[in-house]
C-alpha cells in the first residue's frame, strides 16, 4: 500500500486521495502493516511532519472515545498541561488549527476502529496531511480507500515461520527437515499472522523438540486456539497480547443477535463454501435476508464472499476463516440450548440438500415423457448445481454418521449416484459410498445396506480398484438374495459382471450378466434389461465371442430406442461399434461410432465422446487413413480434456503423434 501514500500521486489526481482504511479480521496483522507502511514513508522523505498514532482499541471492553483521543493527539503535538483548552469543542479546535498550520506534510494512523464515532471527529480539517484507519469492519461512513488484507499465501506462511525460526537460530533445521509438517501448520495456522506469530514463539521454545509434535498436539485437540493461547508467548513488538480466542470473542460479542446467530449457523454448514440458499436453510431464513445479513459479516471481515461467486443471491457463494469456523463451532458446543440450535440447523440444510439434489439426479436422468423435475429446466442447470454445492454435498453425506440424521444421509447418497460419476469424481464417489454404508449399517436397513455395498462397487471399479469391487457387489448380492429382492438382485448381478470383467475373468462375468438378463426377463423389466444385454455384448466381446457381442448390443440399443433413452443409446452404439470393429466389418463401426458421438455430443458426455472419437481413430488408423485417424485422435483428446481425463488425453495426443506423416 505503500505507493498510495506518495505525495506525486496528487499529481496524477484530481482529487488527492486524503483517507485510507486497512481493514481485515483480528490478527491478520493491520497495525503491523500500518506502521512499517509508516516507517517506510518516513525514510521515503514524504512525511517530514512525523506521524501521529493512537491506538482506539475499538474492540476492547473499554473502546477509546474521540475526546479521549484528541487528548493524547493534542499532547503529541505539545499542547499539554495549561495549554490544552477546558472543553472538549475547543479541543477539536485547537488539533484542527495545529495540523491546518503545520505546513510539514503529516501522517495519522488511527488504528483499531470499531465504530466510526471514534475517528470521525480526528479527521484534519485540511487535504495537506494524510489518514491511515485501521479496523476489523469496513468503514463505510466517509469515503475511503480500502486495503482489504486476506490469510498469508501458504507459501508465504511458510517463509514467515521460517524467518523467525532462523533470526533466533540461525542453525535451527526443522524448516528445511520437516517441510510436510511445517506446510500442515501453517495450516493448522489458518495462514493468519497472528497465529503463526504464536506458533513461531512456541516452536523457538520447544527448540529441543520437533515441528511434527506440535502438529500432533493441535490435531489431537482440534482446536488451534485452545494449544496456541495455552502457550502463548506474551506480547508483540506493539504491546498487544499475542492470544487467538479473544480476539474472535471480542468480534463475536460486538455482533447484533441476528448476525451472532447466521455467524454460529454458517460455522456449521458441510463444506468450506457455501452457497447462499444453503445458509438460508442453516438459519431458517429466506434468501434476500441472509444475503443481506451476509453482506454485514462481511462488512466486519467474519465471512468473505467468493471470487466468482457473484451474480444473483442464489449463486453466491461464502466462506469463513478455519479459525473463525472453529471458534464457532466451539461456541455452539458451549451451552446444550445453542447445541440443540445448532443440530436443528444442520437438520434443515440436510434437507435442503436432499430436496434439490434429488430434483438435479431426476434432471439427469430424466427422459421423454417422464414428469418434469422441480427447478431445474435442463441438465446444465442441474449440473450448474451440483458443482457448485458439491463439497458441501459430499460432507452432508458424512452426518449420517450420526444416528439422527443417518437416514437423510443414505438418501442423499443415492442422489449423487448419478452426478459423481458423471463428473469422474471418483474420489468424492467412494466417500460418499463409505459414509452411505455407514450409515445404511447405523439406521439398520437392510436394503440400503445392500444399495451402499451396490454404490461402493461401482465407485471402487471406475477407480480401477475391481477387486475390492467384486467383493462388494458380492455383498449386495446376497444381501439382495437374502431381502428375496429380484429386482435388486439382478442389479447386482449386473455389476458384479462389469467388475468381473475388469478384473479379467471374462468367463464369469459372462455368467453374471446372464443371471442379471434373465432375472430381468422374468420381472418383465425390459429397460434394465437393456442395460444387462449390454454388459453382457461387453463381456462376450471380452471372451472372443464378437457375433453373439453384436446380437446383444443390438438388442440393448433397440430396448434403449424404445424407451426413449438417448444417453444409454449412444453407449449402446458406441460399445455395438467396437463389436463390429471386431468382426473385421470396419464401415459398420464407423457408422455405429458416428450415432454414437452424435448423441454424446447432444448430453455434453465428453467423456463418453472421447471414448468413441478414439475408437474411431484406432478404426480409421486400421483401415490406413492416417489423416483422418490423426484429426479424429486429437478431437478425442480435446474431449478427454473437457471430461477432466488427462490421462486419457495424453495416450490420444501420443497416438497423434506416433502415425506416419
């Protein structure tokens, strides 16, 4: 900040910027910005007046007033004793005068501002001197300009913990020796200056000891405040307590009711962002309110609003420090009425996230015919959606490792069932498959035991884990088997082929999803046994069989025609094309692979027509049209690049690369 300060910069200006506030939360270091931002000006020549400084300390039990300030300014400037005037008016005129004369340009750093009504009165009454305000909010009486401080980058916090390690030791490794544990607390750390101030202190004393054991001791807590004010070091370079949790408390207390409540709700939502109809649900309000009490947490620097989130009030998105999420939580834990608050609070978004996320898998499943999904009009909104809210989403999920909301967590699991592979987020898949399992085990339902185990293994084979897959298929099965669920059942004799076929053992997978077509066939389940006849062309093909592999293909993609499902459409023809390939009939596939991509394209399945580019490229290559199979490898790899598969666009960019020119 320190170029706004230059007195050229009345030069370029029309008016000369006189005001400037650095605001941000408690510890996140703007009296020490402030001051060297002072120091630095000085020995620039540009302040040759001095600077004056107070401390309003805004946020303590007992703020400063402005009378009390103008005392301690008056008296920095020599007026003292029989000189100063009698009233608190003549006073405020007399500062006026002093700095309206001092022809030396001069510096005023108000610092710790809670309310306007502590600075507003010391402001010169002259645009010759400048006005540096320091504050947890943003002022908004008088027109400013804002320095907005944020958390250190990591990698900068790593350097600060190092710094101090080393002006007190230069010999001290731990930073070179212990780079992971050192990242994980200034972690643990938030990135926040003050904290990692504390933790210096406390590593500079326990110099005998290494970083990992303090990272073990704030991990065994799970509450950095409670380890870092336990010991903290004392005081700073400016006199001030170098403490984590009162800082937080004396911001939390200043807070009318309705901003402490959304404040301790949102320290509660899933995830480490979350959309604003989503704190809605939290605080049981409606939109337009929260989004203004929103906008004043953020005014005080306790939420940030995230870049990019901006738009309508539905689309924006919040966060909260890791620090300030923490000491909230604490406080709700605090007391068994703000308890109970707060579990009623997390019952509400749970099922704000069941009702819309089962409205966006209908989306995206829908078909034809079917009724109509609530809110969401096409599958872009829904997708829209869903990635937007999809860590807190994901989190909701592991709740169900409570009893009490163990069951609204099995069904939500079963939302996402259809977006978390769509998106490839294989990862999120098994989590929330796992916590799903859980919590089937916790409410007692058999059935949604078996359609965890059944979510499980789809999520462990996409992620090329088959026989871990294989094994939990397995247990659907029988736990299907055991329920006399036929539908089910051939559900999971289904998959336990696919992953059969994964493993390699195309002769059981065989057998697996004839018992799943078969088991269709007398249910009279034509569309599921359209997907069985598929896996099985798929495991025929597998074993060498490529004509029945056709025959089956064919009949999936007719049953699929005929319900109207275009998406399973364009698998069928991509997979009947691959079967054809196989045959030696070569124009067929092309053909198949060509309805294939056209209706892949339609649902922006990249992935999907990634996979059917390729295999037309490896068509094109056999039957030696290079130029074709070259543009047609790197379409695919283009594909593959907007499906999030990189792997799978590097081998296409490779095969590119390798034809002949």
């Amino acid at each position: 900040m320190l170029p706004h300060l230059s007195p050229d910069q009345d030069d370029t200006a029309a008016l000369p910027v006189l005001i400037f506030a650095v605001t941000g939360m408690g510890g996140i270091g703007k009296t020490a910005l402030a001051v060297e931002t002072a120091h630095r000006a000085r020995t620039q020549g540009w302040f040759p007046g001095g600077t004056l400084f107070v401390d309003l300390r805004g946020y303590d039990d007992d703020p400063v007033t402005a009378d009390q300030a103008v005392l301690a300014l008056l008296d920095a400037l020599g007026v003292r004793d029989r000189d100063l005037p009698t009233t608190s008016e003549r006073q405020y005129d007399a500062y006026r005068a002093l700095l309206a004369e001092r022809r030396e340009r001069m510096l005023l750093i108000l610092d710790n501002a809670s309310d306007p009504s502590q600075y507003l009165p010391l402001l010169p009454g002259t645009d010759h001197h400048r006005v540096l305000i320091t504050s947890r909010d943003r002022p908004d009486a008088l027109s400013v300009r804002l320095i907005d401080l944020e958390a250190l980058d990591p990698d900068d916090s790593v350097a600060l913990v190092t710094r101090a390690l080393h002006d007190t030791d230069e010999r001290d490794e731990r930073p070179a020796r212990e780079p992971d544990a050192l990242r994980e607390l200034t972690g643990l750390c938030g990135h926040l200056p003050l904290a990692l101030q504390i933790a210096s202190g406390m590593l500079r004393r326990r110099r005998h000891r290494d970083i990992a054991s303090l990272v073990a001791d704030i991990r065994d807590t799970g509450d950095p405040t409670a380890v870092l004010d336990r010991s903290s070091p004392g005081t700073d370079l400016y006199g001030r307590s170098l403490v984590l949790r009162p800082v937080l408390e004396t911001s939390y207390r200043r807070l009318p009711p309705d901003e402490a409540r959304l404040l301790r709700m949102l320290c509660l939502a899933p995830g480490a962002e979350t959309g604003t109809e989503a704190v809605a649900a939290l605080a049981d309000l409606d939109t337009e309110p929260a989004l203004s009490l929103l906008e004043d947490l953020a005014a005080r620097h306790l939420v940030a609003p995230v870049r990019g989130g901006h738009g309508t009030a539905s689309a924006m998105r919040w966060r909260l420090h890791d620090l300030v999420r923490g000491f909230g939580v604490g406080v709700v834990a605090g007391g068994a009425g703000l308890r109970e608050e707060g579990e009623a609070a997390r019952e509400r978004v749970l099922g704000f996230y069941l009702r819309w996320a089962n409205a966006a898998g209908d989306r995206l499943r829908w078909l034809p015919g079917r009724e109509e999904p609530e809110r969401f009009g096409d599958r872009g909104q829904a997708l829209a959606w869903l990635d937007g809210e999809r860590a807190g989403l994901v989190a909701a999920v592991s709740w169900g490792r409570e009893e009490r909301f163990a069951a609204t967590a099995v069904r939500l699991a079963r939302c996402l069932a259809e977006y978390l592979p769509w998106r490839r987020y294989f990862d999120d898949w098994i989590a929330v498959a796992e916590a799903a399992l859980e919590a089937a085990r916790r409410a007692g339902g058999r059935l949604d035991e078996a359609s965890a185990w059944n979510n499980l293994g789809l999520a462990l084979r996409n992620a090329d884990r088959a026989g871990e897959a294989i094994d939990a298929h397995t247990r659907a099965r029988d736990l299907y088997q055991a329920t006399a669920d036929r539908d089910s059942e051939a559900i999971a004799w289904n998959n336990l082929g696919l992953a059969l076929q994964e493993a390699g053992r195309a002769e059981e997978a065989i057998n697996a999803h004839t018992r799943a077509r078969d088991l269709y066939q007398a249910t009279a389940d034509r569309y599921s046994g359209a997907m069985a006849w598929n896996n099985l062309g798929i495991a025929l093909q597998e074993a060498g069989r490529a004509e029945e592999a056709i025959d089956a293909h064919t009949r999936a993609r007719d049953l699929f025609q005929a319900a109207g499902d275009r998406h399973r459409e364009a698998m069928t023809w991509h997979n009947l094309g691959i079967a054809l390939r196989t045959a030696g009939r070569a124009e067929n596939a092309i053909e198949a692979y060509g309805k294939s991509l056209e209706l892949r394209r339609e649902f922006e399945d990249w992935y999907g027509a990634g996979q059917t580019l390729y295999n037309l490229a490896v068509t094109c290559e056999a039957a030696d049209h290079h130029a074709a199979a070259h543009a047609t490898y790197l379409q695919a790899a283009d594909a593959f690049t907007r499906a999030n598969a990189p792997t799978e666009a590097a081998q296409a960019r490779t095969r590119a690369a390798e034809l002949p020119e």
